[in-house]
C-alpha cells in the first residue's frame, strides 16, 4: 500500500514539475519543484526496497520451513 501511494506522489510530483515548465515558471520555482521531485522519487525508493527486502525475507522463511518439514 505504501509502495503504492509512494509511486503516485513521485508521479503527481513529475506532472507538476513539467506542468510548471510548460507555462514558463521561474527558474528558482522550477529548481523547488525538481527538488519535491526527487524527495518524492528517493521515498518510492525506499519503500520499493523495503518491500523486496520483505518479499526475500518471506521467500527465504518459506524456504526454510519447506526444509524443516522434510527432515521432520
């Protein structure tokens, strides 16, 4: 859910950054907005590497429970 609303902020962010170049905004405004950009883009990072981090951890117990279970 988190990856999810992380990926449609960095989204809106990179509309509204060429959104504003469009219309001729300032340089400083564009510069702010690349800025929200980036903030937005490095969270989607990190909850997409959360999300792998959790789906390898799941994948390795499930892993290691299927291996239990045959020496049981």
């Amino acid at each position: 859910m988190k990856l999810e609303y992380a990926e449609q902020r960095m989204k809106q962010r990179w509309y509204e950054l060429v959104m504003a170049e469009q219309r001729g905004a300032s340089e400083q405004e564009l510069e702010d907005l690349y800025a929200t950009y980036m903030q937005a883009l490095e969270e989607y990072n990190r909850c997409s590497q959360a999300q792998a981090r959790q789906y390898t951890g799941r994948k390795k117990r499930s892993a290691s429970l299927a291996g239990q279970k045959k020496t049981a």
